[in-house]
C-alpha cells in the first residue's frame, strides 16, 4: 500500500492529478476521467481487504496497539478516497452522471416489476400468492399505522394501484390503533376523503360512538386530521399537508388552485379515474388553517379571553430591533441626553403599491375574512367608506386600485395595523389614515423619522389634516421630534432646496439609511398578486396577512446575519470618513470654520434656519458665460488690445456658433414612412446647416490656420452627410498642433457651463419621465391609451438621449483641454454620496486663503458634505450597537412572556393543560436559541 500511494495523501493525489492534466486536449477542459476512476477502484479495493483485517484483530486482541496501526491504514485509506470522489465529482458531475445514465434508467425500469420480492410465499409463511408484495392480510395489518399510503397488487403482468378501502381497511377513530371500538359509526355515506402530500385518498373511516365519545371533529383533529366542515365531514387534510402548502405558498407564491391541481394529478395524472372535486373544501381548510396557527404563535391560545379578546395588531410578528417601550428599551430611555435620543428613534417609510389591485368581487358581507384588524390590514376609514370610482379609467371594474403600507424602514419589517386599500390612487387621506394607525401602537415615542417621496408635499399640512380624524389617531405631534425625508433614490428627481432639506445624507440622527426598504419588500409579494386580485375582501387580506407575517419572520431569522454585516461594512467607514474630516479641517482657517460649525449646528437644531448645504453662489449659466466673454471683449476693444481678426465674428462668437453648429448635426430620423413635406423639411434643414458651416470654416481659417493642415479641401465636398463634417473645434485639435490659448479658454468655459446646464436639464426630464411611469402604472388602462402613453414617454427617451450625447460630447471636450490648460477633472468611480470621500484639492494647506467668493461657498459645502458623511456613519455605527442590544433584549422579553403564559388559561382536562405548558415552553426555548445564536455572531455588546 505504501509502496502505491506512500506517507501522504496529497502527495498520491497530486501525482493523479498530474497524470489527468495530461490527458487534457490543448483545446478543452476535460481530461479522461478514467485516471482518476482507476485509482479510486485500487484504493477502494485496498480498503475492502483492510476493514475486515481490523475487524479480526478487535475480535481476537480487542482494542490493542495492533488495532490502532490498522485503524490508522483504514483512516488514512478512507481520506484517500474522500479526495478522489471529491475530484471526480468536481470536475463535472453532469458529466458523470450522464455516464451512468443506463444503471439509473434500468433501476427505474426494475422497479416496475417485481423484482426480488416475486416470491411464491410471504414473509409471514403464508402460502397465497403475495399479489401486494405481501399477503392481503399482512398488508392490511402494516397500514393500520399508515393509511394514506399507495398500494399497487400485482395484476399478473404489471402493478395496478389499489386503495387500501377495497381491500377492506378501516380507520378507527376515538381509540389507539389496533383497538376495535364496540360502537363504531361509518363517515357520511362512507365516502371519506383525506387530502395528503402524495394526492387524495378515499379511506373507510368509522367515527366512535362510544359513551365516552368525542365530538367527530375532535376525533378527527386528534389525528392530525383536519375536517373541512364541522358537521358531517367527509372530507379532511392532514396536518402535515397543510402546513406543507401553507410553506409552498409563501416560497413559490403558488395559489390553492395550483396546489389543488397538483394534488389532482399526483393522484392520477391521465383524468381516467379523476378524484372527486375537493377545491372548494382545500380552499377553505387553508384559510382556516393559516388563520389557527396565526393565533397559535401569536399567544391566542393561552390566552383567558381566547380569540375575541384578541387586540388589533396583536398577531403580527414585531420587528425586534425597533423601540418598543416595555420590552426592548432600557430604563430611562426618555430621560436621554438630547445628543443619544436618536437612538430610540422610530424609523418610518410610506410607500404605495399600485399592482396589489383588486376587482368588483365579493363584498365584505358575503366574505368577512378571519382576521379583523388582527394583523396588518386596518379596516377602511369611514371617512372615506363610499368613494366615487365612475370618474377614473384606472378604477374602471376595481374596488381596490393598490395598497399603501407604512414600514420599518431600518429593517424592512411590515408594522401592525398599517396597510391598506385605495380606493382612488394615493390619495392623502388614505395615507394620512395609514399612518396614524400605525402610530396607535408607538405612541410612547419621541423621535420619529418618516420617509416618504412626497415628504416634501406631504407633510406640509399633515397637523392640520389630522385634526378630522377621531380622538384616537390623533398625535401628539408638539412633544415628540417629527422628522421628514425624502428616500434616497427618488430625491434626485425632486428641485434643489428639497435635495438638500429632506435629504438622509445631511439630517442629524438617521444614519446611513436609505428609505426604499418597500421597495425591496415588494418584489417578493408582487408574484401573488395575479391570484389576490380576484379574491373576495376577506380572503385578500388574511391572505395578504398571513405573507407578511411570513414575510417579517424570515427578516427574524436572518436578522443576525444582517446586522452583523452592517456593523462590519460600517466601521471602516467611519475610520476613513473621519480622517479624511480631520485632514479637511486642517487645511481651513479655525475662525472660518467655527462660524460654519456655529451655521450647521443651529440648522441641526432648527431647520427654519437658513440650510448651510444649499450654495449661496448662484450657479453659472450659458447664458451668462456668454455675456461675460461678451463684456471681456468690449473691455478688450476698449483698451485697443482685441485680437479679433473678423469684423462681425469675435472668438468667443466662433467658439459658441461651433457649439451650436455641432448640436445641429446630430442626424434627425424621421422614420421609415415619411411624407413628402417631412422629407421636404429635413432636406431644407440640411441645406442650410451644410451652408451655415461652409461660412463658419472659412472664417475658422483665420483664428486656427492649422485646421487646414487637418483637412483638406474635398472634405466638404466629398462628403455626403453634413452630421459627419469634423468642424475640428479647440479641443479637437491634437496637442502637437498650435491653437491659440483664448480659444481653448473660450472652448473650455462654454462646454463646461454647456455639461451644467444639460445635467440639469437631464434632472428635469427625468423626474418628468419618473412622473409619466407612475401616472401610467396608476391610471391608464386599454390599447388605445397605453398606446398613445407609450409613444409620449419614448419621446422623452429621445429627449433624454439627446441630451446624454450632447453631455458626452461636453465631457469629451474638458477631457482633450484639461491636460493643455492644466486644469484636472475628477471622477467619483461610482460611490454614494455616503461613500464619498473628501477631493485632496479641498484637503490642501492654504484653499481658504483665497477670499474669491464661489471659492469660499464652495468650501463651505463641502466641508459640511464631509460633516455629514462622517456624522451619518458614527450615527449608523451607534445605531446598529444599540438595534443588536434591542433584538437580544426583545428575544429575552418574548422567551420571559412565554414562560408566563403556561398558567395564564385553565382547561378542562390535564391533557390540554399539559399541552399548553408544552407549547408555551417550546417558544420561550426558540426565543432563547435565536439571542444564543445571535450573540454568537455578534461581537460582545
């Protein structure tokens, strides 16, 4: 053996890995896998003669030095062997098993028959032909214990599927199985259906009508068996199967039709012998059965009161690592200092959902639901109970034309009694009643920081709006620190003052949160949408219910994860954002910078003062630009020292008109179908362009000669489209090459105003565009009108390229003349304004001894940016600590509650008692192991 692999496996399997390498074609991947199949046979073959070595030396001297040496060989064998299989099957496992794909396909085939069970006599020693694999009697007697399984009696030439009810099986209920009950009582017309995994099984079942008999549902659920009506059942769903579909739901978004014909077809897949239709039953043993264990793990059960005392919002599952006063918060968490009172903030997000729709289906009489208000759905404002729908496409056959939700915004978690219906758009009053709804159960709060993207609308006159709502939704609102913002992606479509007054990157005390948390959670419940939007109300929303507390509970479970991620990303963050600060605040004058701590801080405390991160400098335009080149010429004429070469075209003017010439000749496409005066149009367009550029290249000659070094004389001639013609302006002449510096001064100012103007203009229209795709998802409905939308917003693509070209061609431009006017241009690479760090140029000793006054402000502003940036993350580092003390002490707090709730109700019998300390120890034990694990991976706190 050592003589074939030696003292180490990886040496052996270096050597076998050398020796399939170079089996390998110089064109592919693939060596012959058979060296490494080869080598796995020897080494196998070495293994099966030394295990039974060993084994005789542990019968004849016992454990002794001998066994060890031959356990070692075994040892070291085995890790041999682990290696190769590794190696085989990492190399390509499809590949592999396609090599076996004869043995798996005669295994399955095999199965088909009888196999090694075609014996003439049953295991039992009875002498009938075993027709099931076993006698009929030892059958019936194995499924006493099992009677939703498949049997399959052997018809002579190939196996036929039988049940187990013709063969003369019965299930007993009310007694252990094996007993005969003296009394027994057939299901209704002894056609019981049991809905399992596998498919539909008729069974004979027999109800005990015993002295001491339950109820027949109650026998039913003592078996796990759940009955679809309480009086006569005839048809029920083991426990198993339901909760399994209850999962499937929530994973695959599936709807009950689709489970149902899964079963359907899992039962018989040809719809020869089709079982009976049992989706009205599935249907309502579903909803009934996500409604009992909603209440099983919210507490219900344990509860005096039971299910009617249940409180609005009490069965939802509670983000653990936002402020909840009495279980999560530590004493005299509202005696803060005003500097740590953003750590007990509420973070709020309000966000709409226009695809979640529902139809004229149904109505709230015929179909109640089982949830009323227990979890996220709040019944409708009867402020707006009857809302007029005739006067909106969009509503054209709804009663629903989205939802609204308000949501924890750090960590995405759907609130109590904060989602809803609207029934007209997203519209204020439904929003407005949203969130004070949710605010019912954090009311105790001081700090409350609300997301939304209409903040700066919304907000406006929210106090005043509130006050025609009922006592109960009113706020507090003067005793508590109300903050409002605007979420990170959609800020940029909003005007300036509003970028920087409803901004997450500059408020005090919100961290590095970004506010489009809904934004994620829809995603994963938009699936499900295609099946609500016919559901009546009451199942729409215990439906809708039941995928959000699911939804909440995964973000429990990987909540540990999560935040240990933050925290470890944020960190470094911090060590750069505040060196970067420090290296700022030495290059700037002490003076200057404690009068801008002074501005910001007041406008921390008060945002009614002026915002130190809106410029005071009011930025430069083209227009401008052009009128102080404008007024520097007559200055020149003036003092006698122009250098103007042409009577009616100074520089500046060639400089302009070659930048206007250049946006006119980007091609116009007209389209495939043109009339003749389009075409007549564009021709007239490109005639006069062709001459306008004819007179401005001969006048070029006289400020640039060495363009006719680049160009020759045929080139305008020659050439047959006038967008082609290189007009060969300052800065696309190569650096070889002279140009006179004024122009290349001239060419400079105009394209970088010209990149300003156009990022702006590129801002505005794409709001624009923002705002056409909401009012489309919202509103328009039909061929006809999607059709016309859809052409508007394609003009505004058009619109938006144009403008990126024309940018591009700017910022192509300041490229080719930074380098010749030693002038720098810097790129961000692409980081958030959050993990943007600070220019050097700021960071250099002395920038604030130039009193220029744009220079200053500049300064001003960035120096805040830089603030905040490192404020934002020691803010996000602060937080995060304090969320991961939350979740423990919330897990603590739950796992305590439950400890409690074994001896809250008494019950009749012991049974059920016991069953209730059970279930209430088993939580509490959950809670614990989730803060064990928790604690594992993060650091001490």
């Amino acid at each position: 053996m050592l003589a074939m692999i030696g003292n180490d496996p990886c040496t052996f399997i270096k050597a076998v890995l050398l020796d399939y390498v170079k089996t390998m074609p110089d064109d592919s991947f693939g060596g012959d896998i058979s060296v490494i199949k080869t080598q796995i046979v020897k080494v196998q073959r070495l293994l099966n003669d030394t295990i039974p070595t060993q084994d005789q030396i542990l019968n004849f001297r016992g454990i002794s030095p001998e066994w060890r040496a031959a356990d070692s060989v075994t040892r070291f064998l085995r890790t041999v062997l682990a290696y190769l299989e590794d190696i085989l099957g990492l190399d390509d496992p499809l590949h592999l098993w396609h090599s076996d794909t004869e043995l798996f396909l005669e295994e399955l085939i095999h199965l088909e028959g009888r196999g090694t069970h075609a014996q003439d006599t049953c295991f039992c020693g009875s002498d009938k032909s075993p027709s099931y694999r076993f006698c009929c009697q030892c059958v019936l007697h194995a499924h006493q214990w099992q009677p939703y399984h498949r049997i399959e009696c052997w018809a002579g030439d190939f196996f036929q599927t039988v049940s187990l009810k013709s063969l003369g099986l019965r299930m007993q209920l009310g007694h252990r199985v094996g007993f005969h009950c003296r009394n027994p009582i057939p299901a209704f017309n002894d056609d019981f259906v049991i809905i399992d995994i596998n498919g539909s099984h008729t069974i004979g079942l027999d109800f005990c009508s015993c002295e001491t008999a339950q109820p027949h549902i109650t026998q039913l659920l003592c078996v796990c068996l759940f009955p679809a009506t309480t009086i006569n059942p005839k048809t029920a769903a083991m426990f198993q199967a339901l909760e399994y579909f209850k999962i499937l739901s929530f994973e695959s978004k599936a709807s009950v039709l689709e489970v149902y014909h899964t079963i359907v077809h899992l039962t018989d897949n040809t719809g020869i012998h089709s079982p009976k239709d049992r989706y009205d039953s599935l249907l309502r043993m579903i909803c009934e059965w996500r409604f009992l264990k909603q209440m099983k793990w919210s507490g219900r059960g344990h509860c005096p009161g039971g299910i009617a005392a249940t409180e609005p919002g009490a069965c939802v599952v509670l983000c653990p690592a936002c402020p909840h006063p009495g279980k999560n918060l530590p004493d005299k968490w509202d005696k803060a200092p005003p500097e740590s009172k953003f750590l007990y903030a509420l973070f709020l997000v309000i966000d709409a959902n226009f695809r979640l729709t529902r139809w004229k289906v149904s109505s709230d009489a015929v179909d109640p639901g089982l949830n009323h208000g227990y979890a996220f759905f709040k019944s409708t404002c009867s402020s707006h109970n009857a809302v007029n729908l005739a006067d909106m496409k969009a509503s054209c056959g709804h009663v629903a034309t989205g939802v609204g939700t308000i949501d924890c915004a750090r960590h995405n978690f759907k609130r109590p009694n904060s989602f809803g219906d609207l029934q007209k758009g997203e519209r204020y009053i439904n929003m407005d009643y949203m969130f004070f709804s949710s605010m019912q159960s954090a009311s105790m709060l001081q700090v409350i920081n609300i997301s939304y993207n209409i903040a700066c609308q919304w907000s406006k006159n929210l106090w005043t709006r509130m006050s025609t709502f009922p006592q109960q939704y009113h706020l507090d609102h003067n005793s508590k620190t109300v903050s409002f913002l605007v979420p990170k992606f959609h800020l940029p479509t909003h005007i300036l003052s509003c970028q920087t007054t409803y901004s997450f990157n500059f408020i005090k005390g919100v961290g590095q949160m970004d506010g489009e948390a809904p934004e994620r959670g829809w995603a994963d419940i938009n699936p499900i949408a295609t099946s609500t939007h016919e559901m009546g109300p009451g199942l729409r929303r215990d439906t809708l219910d039941n995928h959000f507390n699911d939804w909440n509970w995964k973000k429990v479970c990987s909540m540990g994860k999560t935040l240990a991620c933050k925290f470890k990303a944020a960190l470094p963050e911090v060590s750069e954002c505040n060196r970067d600060l420090n290296y700022f605040k030495a290059a700037l004058d002490p003076s200057q910078l404690a009068c801008w701590k002074q501005s910001i801080e007041a406008w921390e405390s008060d945002r009614s003062q002026p915002n130190p991160f809106e410029p005071k400098v009011t930025t430069i335009s083209q227009a401008s630009v052009q009128l102080a080149l404008s007024k520097a010429e007559a200055d020149e004429i003036e003092r006698g020292t122009s250098m103007s070469l042409h009577n009616d075209i100074s520089p500046s003017v060639l400089v302009l008109s070659g930048l206007e010439l250049e946006d006119q000749q980007y091609a116009k496409n007209i389209g495939q179908h043109a009339t003749d005066t389009q075409q007549a149009k564009v021709l007239q367009h490109i005639n006069s362009l062709r001459q306008r550029i004819d007179t401005w290249l001969r006048v070029q000659l006289l400020y640039m000669p060495c363009v006719s070094r680049l160009r020759s004389s045929n080139d305008i001639v020659t050439e047959p489209k006038v967008h082609k013609i290189n007009l060969f302006l300052p800065s696309a002449i190569p650096t070889g090459l002279p140009c006179e510096e004024q122009l290349l001064n001239h060419k400079w100012d105009l394209c970088e105003v010209q990149a300003n103007d156009v990022l702006n203009n590129l801002c505005g229209v794409l709001n624009m565009k923002y705002h056409l795709y909401k009012y489309n998802d919202a509103f328009i409905r039909g061929q006809r009108a999607n059709t016309r939308a859809t052409g508007v917003i394609n003009n505004v693509d058009n619109w938006i390229d144009a403008l990126a070209a024309k940018y591009n061609a700017a910022r192509s431009a300041l490229v080719k003349l930074g380098p010749r006017l030693h002038k720098n241009d810097e790129q961000d690479n692409g980081a958030t304004v959050g993990q943007q760090t600070v220019s050097w140029i700021w960071k250099t000793r002395g920038v604030s001894d130039n009193t220029e006054q744009g220079l200053q402000d500049s300064l001003r502003v960035e120096w805040c940016r830089a603030r905040a940036r490192a404020h934002r993350w020691q803010e996000e580092v602060q937080l995060l600590h304090e969320e991961m003390r939350r979740v423990l002490a919330f897990f603590e707090w739950q796992a305590v509650w439950w400890e409690t709730q074994g001896s809250e109700r008494t019950f009749g019998s012991p049974e059920a008692a016991e069953g209730v300390v059970a279930y209430a120890c088993h939580q509490a034990s959950l809670w614990q192991s989730l803060a064990s694990h928790f604690r594992s991976l993060w650091p001490p706190l």
